[in-house]
C-alpha cells in the first residue's frame, strides 16, 4: 500500500514465483525475478520484500541494508511479515 494514495498493488503469481525459486535456492533466478518486480513495481511492498528475501537468504548484508533503507524512502507501508525480517536480519 502506497502511504500517499492508499492504494494497494497485488501481485501474487509473482510473488509465488520468487518464492518457489528462493525455497529452491535457485538464487539466480530469484534475483531475476526481483528485478522484474522492482522495474515494473517499483513502487509495491513485493519488489522490496523480494530483494529483502533474496539477500537475507544469499546473507548479503549490504544490499540487504541498501534495500531497506531504499524500502523506508519510500511511500510503501511495511506490512508485519517484512517488520520481522527487518528485525531478525537486523
């Protein structure tokens, strides 16, 4: 959800795809995935969680801090499934 419009931007056939790569440890494609959701939603809650995932899995910590620190620029509402990321990797 955009804080600004309110507005909400599902996309779960997306959102199911990375994470089906990311279970897979199939990071590759995984980050794939995450860059075609920030270029077409560069403004949705997915394009940052999927990064968020992808780094915290490949325990990139720099472009994880990078990411979120993007995420709270950002207009987008942080939902409690990312708040715990944040919290655990942090």
């Amino acid at each position: 959800m955009d804080r600004e419009t309110g507005q909400i931007t599902v996309i779960p056939s997306r959102e199911d795809s990375y994470e089906r790569l990311l279970e897979a440890e199939n990071y590759v494609e995984a980050e794939k995935w995450c860059a075609r959701l920030a270029g077409q939603y560069p403004d949705c809650l997915a394009a940052y969680t999927c990064r968020l995932k992808l780094y915290f899995s490949t325990k990139n910590r720099e472009a994880f801090f990078s990411t979120m620190a993007a995420l709270k620029r950002s207009a987008v509402v942080i939902d409690n499934e990312t708040l715990e990321l944040i919290k655990v990797f942090g």
